[in-house]
C-alpha cells in the first residue's frame, strides 16, 4: 500500500535531501563540534576570530592546498603567536624600531649614532625594537639595555645571527620568514629610525613609506640617520626626487614626512616632538548616511577658534565634507582620553597619507598663536 501524494510533505523532503541543506547541515555540525571545541579549550573571549582562525585552516584542507602551503601558513600563524606574547607585556609602552646595517662594525660613527639614539630612547622608558642581528642591530641593543631592548632575528643560512645581548634573553624572538618579522618590527613600534644599509633595510625603509603613504599605517615618526656629512640618504633623496617624483611614481613631497639628519640628537628630538602634542587617533562613524567614518586627533592641548580657522585655511583640501573642529567626546572612548582634546574631521581616502603635515601642525600651535610654519 502506497502513502497518498501530499505535496507538502513530498516538498519537505526534497528541501531537506537537496545539496544545499545538506550543505547547511554539515556546516550546523561543524559549527556545534567547534563550539565543544572552544568550550574543552576553555576559550572565552574573540570566540568569533578563533573560529575564523580554525576555519581558514579547515578551509585549506578543503581547498586541497599543498603541503608546502599549508606548512607556510601554519609556520607563519606560529610564529606569530609567539612574537605577539614576547611583545604583549610592554603593550602600554612607546616603542621605536631601528633599522640598519648587519655589516657596520663597532667603532663605526653609525654604530656609535645607533646606540646613542637607543640609548637615549631607553632613558626616557621607550623600549627600542631590532631586528636582533650584528651590526646597527646590536649597537642598538647595547645603547637601549637588556630591559629595554626587543629583538625579533631572522633565520638565514648565513651572514645573520643572534647578537649576544639578545641571544640568550627572553626579550628575544626568531623568525622563519621575512614577512612575519617585519610585521612584528613596524606593528608595535611609534617611531622609526633608520640608519644606512643594504637590501633589507632599504626593503624596511621602503616599506614603511609605502605604508605610511597609503594610510595603511597610522602616522608616526620616520628618520633616516646617517653619519656626520654621509651622502647614503642624501643620495636616496636625490633618487626620489629625480627618478620617482620626476618619472610621476610618487608624488610631490611624498618624502616631507621623513627628516634626513646626521646627528642623533636631532633623530631623537624629532620622535619626541612628533609624540609632543598630539597623542593617538580613531576612527568613528558618523551616523549621517553614506557620509565618511569621522576621524578624532586626540592631543595634549586643544588649539584656539583662531588656530582652528588657520588648521581649515591651511588643510581644508583634506577634507571630504564638513571642517576641522574640537568634538565632544563619544560614549565609546576609554577613560584614558578623558583629559584629552578631541581635533574632528571627515577626510578624503586619498588624503590619509597626508595627516602627517595635520599633525605636525598640532605640534607646533603655540597655546594662542593661530600662525604656525608650513
């Protein structure tokens, strides 16, 4: 005896027996089976990335990627974790990256330039991050300290090891692949100085412009230190100048926001005035439809009405809508911006690489004088 056709039940059937509900139900399993997973590992907070974590592993799998690939990226997301607990404990602490030279020997005027500049940095409680080799690496260590200095090496066949001030520290990680180190040597860091040398530290250097021109980086400091009367930066000045800006690849200034120096003292005066007023910045929608994420510059010392009308006058054309104004502060803030001056505006995409020139305009606004320096 067959069952009399009911066109509901038989639609129920299919629905639950197509391709895509047993899709969904697989995915509701593994969904429930990571959960577990979670709740075993006693994982409570970032649920939501850990699942990403897991599930672009999974996904792999799935994808049927090589074991070279897969050995890449769990190598990389290890590393990583480890790089991020050696950093974590000093994550309310200024830091500054140096780069240069593995090559440069002691006694070399950039040696001493090095260690003086990271020594002086550790005075004031920055901690100096290297990439932990030979070199401006250690002469760096040396001049910051042992409780000051964070060193993130690579491991190469040869030329590059260790130093022997961070070799044997905990303060020291090593890394199998460029591209984590030199995630972990710009991530962290507030300041950047950056003394001659060969492939790498121009790939730092340049990397770090690229960056910091996109606005794929919030603005910080940038130096290129060389020695007294040097020619290494002046040089790559002139190549900017002549074969980039002049062949259209970059634009006009594109390197204002670097200072070329030869003394130390100046590269250290220039962090510390970067950081002089203004502190930090955030982003925030602004709640008007289709209208740009409001962007808040918290600093020390609030400008003047005066110094406001002189900050749109000289600024303006990094505006996308609105003008440069003081806000009020919003609900979501922390505590630790309640003394703060909040300097509001909505800027152009393209115009984020040029915040630097705003905030060096901060820094200089002397309390009452609406007139500072281009």
């Amino acid at each position: 005896m067959t069952a009399p056709n009911n066109p509901q039940i038989e639609a129920e059937l299919q629905a639950i027996s197509s391709p895509e509900a047993a899709a969904a139900g697989a995915e509701a399993e593994v969904r429930a089976a990571l959960d577990a997973l979670l709740r075993a590992a006693g994982v409570t907070q970032q649920r939501g990335l850990v699942r990403r974590i897991i599930g672009a592993g999974l996904g792999l799998a799935h994808d049927h990627a090589s074991r070279l690939d897969m050995k890449i990226s769990a190598s990389a997301l290890e590393e990583m974790r480890e790089a991020f607990a050696l950093f974590a404990p000093y994550a309310g602490v200024r830091k500054a990256t140096i780069f240069g030279s593995a090559r440069t020997t002691p006694g070399d005027l950039l040696y001493t330039a090095a260690e003086a500049c990271a020594r002086e940095l550790a005075d004031d409680d920055w901690m100096v991050v290297t990439g932990a080799g030979p070199g401006i690496m250690e002469a760096a260590a040396l001049g910051a300290g042992s409780s000051h200095s964070l060193g993130v090496s690579i491991r190469l066949p040869f030329e590059e090891e260790p130093n022997a001030l961070v070799a044997s520290e905990s303060n020291h990680v090593a890394m199998k692949y460029f591209f984590t180190r030199k995630l972990m040597l710009v991530k962290e860091s507030s300041a950047f100085i950056c003394l001659p040398g060969g492939f790498g530290t121009m790939d730092e250097t340049f990397e770090l412009l690229t960056l910091q021109q996109t606005g794929k980086m919030v603005p910080v400091p940038i130096v290129l230190l060389d020695r007294p009367g040097g020619t290494y930066w002046e040089g790559f000045r002139r190549f900017v100048a002549d074969e980039l800006e002049q062949g259209g690849y970059v634009s006009p200034g594109d390197l204002d926001r670097v200072l070329i120096t030869d003394s130390a003292e100046a590269a250290v005066a220039h962090v510390h005035e970067f950081w002089s007023n203004y502190t930090d910045l955030r982003w925030f929608p602004t709640g008007a439809p289709g209208e740009r994420d409001a962007l808040l510059l918290y600093a020390r010392v609030a400008p003047t009405e005066a110094q406001l009308v002189d900050l749109n006058e000289r600024f303006g054309y990094l505006l996308d809508s609105g003008s440069i104004t003081l806000s009020e502060p919003y609900p979501e803030e922390g505590a630790e911006r309640a003394n703060l001056a909040r300097v509001r505006l909505v800027p152009r995409p393209h115009a984020i690489g040029e915040l630097f020139r705003l905030i060096r305009a901060l820094n200089e606004l002397a309390p009452g004088d609406p007139s500072t320096e281009s």
